[in-house]
C-alpha cells in the first residue's frame, strides 16, 4: 500500500468531481429538493373535509329514518364532516360518489330492523388509504354519539413514548431513513459510473499498467467518493434538522428552510453511520461495474439493489412486519442497519455505548468490508 | 529466437539474430511458448522471443493479428494459458516492474475531465516521479506545455494522443510498449513521434511499437510480422525484403504468410 498512489486517485476523483458541475448539483440540490418536497407534503397535509350523505333504505322506514337521522345528528356534530341532505337513495348516492360531490355514503339498509343493526359505509374505493382516514370519522360521530346516549364520559387519551415526542411525526420518523437512503443511492451511482467509464474508457487499462494496486484504486476510490459523501451528508443533515425561518415578503408568505426535524442523539454519529454506508456504495458501485457494459446498465441496477432496499429496509414498513421470508432478506441490506443506527441515534438519542448502534455500525463496517473485497478482487477481471 | 516458418527456403541458418552481433546484454523483452486462447480462438498461438535491448521493434500483423493481446501478456495485464514472458529479466505479471515500462495503448486512457497537467500528474504519481521538471520536460517534448489546463476534452485528436505518449513515458521507462501509437496522427506528426522514439532508443530504451501500416516499419531497427497468433518472421527491414525477394514490406508480409499457410497446408 502506496500512500502517495492513494492520494493520487484520491485527487484525481475530486478534480474530475469539481469539474462536473451538473454531478455536483446532483449530488447536492437533489436530495434536498426531495426531502423538501417530502417535508411539505408530510407536515402540511391538512386534515381536509369528508363530505358525507346518509341514505335510508331500511323497508322499515320509519326505524330507518330514526336511526339516519340520529347519524346525521351525530356526524353534524363533528368539525370536519359536511353533509349533504339532498341526496336520499342509494341510486343517487352512487352517482354522487361517482360525480366526486360526496366523500362517503352511510346507507341504512333495506334489511335493516331492530334485530339486524347493521348499517353500510360506501365509498368509491379508488384511494383505500384516504378513504379509511374518512372512515375514522364516522366511527368517532358513533361512539360519541353512544357516549353521550349511555351518560357515559369517554376518557380522553394522552399518547407517551419512551423516545422521541407522541407529537413526532412522519416526518420524524422518515428523516432519518431518507438520509441515508440518499447517500446510499446517490454514492452507488456515481462510483458505478465513474468506475463504468475507466473500464470502457480505456483508463482502467492504462492504470492497471501501472504500479497502482487494486487495494489502493479501491481505497482511493473510497475516499474520493467519502469525500463527496461527507459533503453531502453534512448539507443533507443540516437541511433535514435545521430550520432556518424566512419572514413574508410581499405576495410571498412566511416560509422555512429545512426540516428541523429532532436529533436526540450526536449528530457526528448518525453522520458516521451514513459514511460507514457511503463507503459500502462505493465498493457494491466497483463490483457491479463488472458485470455492466454501459452506463445504462449500471442503471439497471437500480431496481434491483437499491429499490429493494428502500422497501425493506425499514423505510416503509418495520421489518419485523414484513413476511417471515422476507425478514431475513432485510437482515442483509446494509440500508436496514443504516436506518436502524440512524433512528436510536436521532430519535432515541443512542450514542456510543449503546449495543445497538455499535452492531449496527459494525455490520455496515463489515459489509463494506466484504464489498471492498469483492470490488478489488474484479477490478482486474480481463477486459479482453 | 523463433522463425515461426521452418519451411521457409531460407531455412534456420537465417535466424535473424543469429546473423548480427549475439547479444551481450540479457534480453529486455523475452517470451517463451507464450500462448493467449479465448475460447478456441489461440490469440497469441505459441510466441518466442528474446529482443536485446537498446532497439526500435516493430510489431507488424493486420487487425486482429495478435499484436494488443501479445503486448498485454508482455506487461502483464492478460495472463498467458501457457508460457512465461519476461520485461528486464522479471517474470510478469509484476507491478514493482511496471515502474520500468511504459505502455501506450491503442485507446488514449487518459481522463478527458482532466487537464493536460492533472492527467500527467496522475500517471506520474503513479509511477513514482515526483520531478517536476521531468514532467514538464516531457511535455515540451510533446508541444504541449502551453495547453497545462486545457482539459484533455478540449484536445484535438492528435493532442490527445500526445497526452497519452507523455503519460506513458513520464516515468523514463526502460522498455515502452505502443500499441499503434499512430494512429489518428497527421504525417507531420508522425515524423516527430519517430524520431522521439529513435531518441529513446539512442538513450538505451527498448521500443516496441505495433503498427498495421507497413511505411511505418522500415524506421524500426528490427521487425516483428505477426499473423494468427504466430510470428511469421523476425529481422531487419533490409532483411525481411532480402528473404522476400521483393523491395516491398508489404509483398514480403503476404509471401511469408503466403509460405506459413503453405506449411500448414503441407503439415496436414
């Protein structure tokens, strides 16, 4: 191992970063365009109105109506629901759904009679997730409503956690995820392609002609690319738990930069967690590079190593929610340590000591390992 | 030493090198039963060498002859299916040896990103030279120490292929493989290429030059005609066209392959 050969690709990779001036972008503005946008639609998705209509069909029409309108009166009762009288039967109320001028239909149905209680809730069943939020509602209107019938008082109820705040939200959560699930997509790519382009470029010939070691192109490689990874992750952090205000201005509203998402725990940690992952990319970008011929092949690779790790590493669903099979798959991706260390350390406030982000940091460190391997090991694979 | 003919009329006794001087020095660039196979296909089909140093080779063959492959078992960038090759005495593949070689290859490998200075520096470092002034005296050499930051993108083809020589001889190599170091290259510029390469050799380098076009081979000192993987025949210019019977490389080239294929045929 030559330090100055090392250096040597090192410097080479930055320069040749410096001068691509859309990569940079890249690296840096889209990640922070993403997680803006993310953060915009996590926190401002406002609680908007159920626009509801309650239909009686009951052939017992007078049991029916009683109890519609003890519905109404129930639902009238609740701040996001607005209702809709004019429509009386079930035809209509089809139709309405269909014509998107009602949310949902309470239907009392034909059978209905005092030893059949069941009432119907129709929707239109193309978005099943905003369509079940609606449904909450009615359900509220009902206990409420039973509530206050029995002269019974509900009790409210008070959310704790042990970390973090019940205030969290989605965002709090998915923070940590999207940080470095950036860093993770971004450094494969660019090692993928830069490494890509000395193989069919001729330069990786014209280096391995040289005194250079395949140890000291992949380490030189990993602090080139660390380098930019550090960057990024420093901006991408800062972006996501900052909060810088900026007061209206004209037509223009007061608005915020960045998230100011928690950080319970050091940041410098959850930053070295990010760059153990980053140094894993660069290695799984130098292997890969093997088994593509063009750049467009190194896109392929997206779907299948980084797509599934954005779904089962933990960014959508707890891993101990996915299926049994999958569970172990999930085990295996790097991502799922990086966004498990990331969570104790921003929202639990883990540090060092802790057992859990010290396995998470040496699996990371481990996989890297194996990759850094594996990319050395192929980079002399015969061109031919 | 091998004349991959031994049905041709001048027979053994006109070995080339068994004519002139026996070399003192050990060789510079020695192969021995070297054999390259892709698949059935035997790129460099048994290849014996033993090339003294000090001199200008020319790897002559038509496209697809052999000659990259065989000068990528000579530095050690391909492994051999059999055989051993030899730089200065060491077995290759070796990386300490590659700081004494230079290779140009057919693609100009250098970083288009990078600026004429950044590529040299690059190689450099690699190669261990730290000299500035070497650097820059090379690049002199190649009339490109005006354009230190133009980036190699923004080089005219031969520019580039400039860069690329420098690159390779930054280190002041011992032996310097080129793999049609030519190619794309104006008449004008080809003539000073040559004469670099006779000032390399004059100051003790070994060259070993491919080329595909033969007016380039009669300012060799020796020549290589390489067909399908073998050496067709080995000697000095003047020689080649004596065995030849014609005054034409060119003739020559397709009589000796005319006369291995014959061999072959007669062999079966």
């Amino acid at each position: 191992m030559n330090a100055r050969r090392v250096s040597a690709v090192f410097v080479r990779i930055v320069a040749q970063f410096r001068r691509d001036k859309r990569t940079l972008a890249l690296l840096f503005v889209a990640p922070l365009a993403i997680i803006a946008l993310l953060g915009w639609v996590l926190t401002s998705s406002s609680a908007t109105n159920v626009r509801l209509a309650v239909v009686n069909e009951s052939s017992q029409q007078s049991v029916g109506q009683a109890v519609a309108t003890r519905i109404e009166a129930a639902l009238s009762g609740q701040p996001t629901v607005i209702l809709d009288r004019s429509i009386t039967d079930d035809a209509s109320a089809r139709k309405a759904l269909e014509d998107k001028t009602v949310d949902m239909v309470v239907i009392v149905p034909a059978n209905f009679d005092a030893n059949n209680r069941r009432i119907e809730i129709l929707t239109l069943g193309l978005n099943p997730t905003a369509e079940f939020s609606s449904l909450s509602v009615v359900q509220k209107a009902l206990v409420d409503e039973l509530a206050a019938q029995a002269g019974a008082v509900m009790p409210t109820i008070d959310r704790a956690t042990v970390y973090g705040s019940p205030n969290a939200t989605e965002l709090d959560t998915l923070a940590p995820v999207v940080v470095g699930f950036f860093v993770y997509f971004f450094v494969f790519i660019l090692t993928g392609i830069s490494f890509l382009r000395e193989r069919i470029g001729g330069t990786l010939e014209r280096l391995l002609a040289t005194p250079v070691s395949r140890a000291e192109i992949v380490l030189g490689y990993s602090l080139g690319f660390g380098f930019f990874a550090t960057l990024q992750i420093a901006v991408v952090l800062a972006f996501v738990i900052g909060r810088v205000s900026v007061p209206a201005l004209g037509p223009i509203p007061e608005f915020g930069i960045g998230l100011g998402v928690q950080m319970t725990g050091n940041p410098l940690i959850a930053y070295l967690l990010v760059l153990v992952l980053g140094l894993g990319a660069v290695s799984l970008g130098i292997f890969l590079s093997t088994f593509a011929r063009t750049e467009f092949q190194i896109l392929q690779f997206i779907p299948i190593v980084i797509v599934p790790q954005g779904l089962l590493g933990g960014f959508f669903w707890p891993i101990d929610q996915l299926p049994d099979l999958l569970q172990p798959v999930a085990r295996i991706l790097p991502v799922t340590y990086a966004i498990d260390g990331l969570r104790q350390v921003m929202i639990a406030g883990a540090d060092l000591s802790s057992s859990q982000v010290l396995l998470d940091l040496g699996v990371l460190a481990a996989i890297a390992a194996v990759f850094g391997v594996l990319a050395a090991a192929t980079i002399r694979r015969e061109v031919a | 030493m091998t004349l991959a003919n031994p049905s041709s009329s001048s027979g053994p006794a006109a070995t080339p090198t068994a004519s002139t001087a026996p070399p003192v020095a050990p060789p510079a660039v020695e192969a021995k039963a070297l054999r390259k196979d892709f698949g059935p296909i035997h790129a460099v089909d048994g290849i014996d060498l033993a090339l003294p140093p000090g001199r200008i080779y020319g790897l002559l063959g038509p496209n697809g002859s052999g000659k990259t492959t065989l000068i990528r078992l000579l530095t050690g960038l391909a492994s051999a299916t059999s055989g051993e090759a030899r730089v200065l005495g060491v077995a290759m593949p070796s990386r300490e040896n590659l700081a004494r070689i230079g290779y140009m290859t057919q693609a100009d490998g250098i970083y288009p990103e990078l600026s004429v200075w950044e590529n040299l520096r690059f190689f450099a470092a690699l190669y261990g030279q730290t000299d500035r002034a070497e650097m820059i005296g090379i690049l002199k050499l190649v009339e490109l120490d005006e354009r230190l930051n133009t980036p190699a993108l923004n080089l005219s083809g031969g520019m580039r292929r400039r860069l690329s020589m420098a690159c390779a001889l930054v280190h002041k190599p011992a032996v310097i493989f080129l793999d049609e170091p030519t190619v794309g290259v104006d008449p004008a510029l080809r003539v000073q290429f040559w004469e670099h390469f006779h000032r390399l050799s004059a100051d003790g380098a070994t060259l070993l030059v491919s080329s595909h076009v033969m007016d380039e081979a009669d300012r060799c000192d020796e020549l290589l005609f390489i067909r399908d993987g073998h050496v067709l025949a080995q000697g000095s210019p003047a020689e080649l066209r004596e065995r030849g019977g014609t005054d034409n490389l060119e003739a020559a080239f397709l009589k000796f392959s005319a006369q291995t294929a014959e061999g072959q045929e007669s062999a079966r």
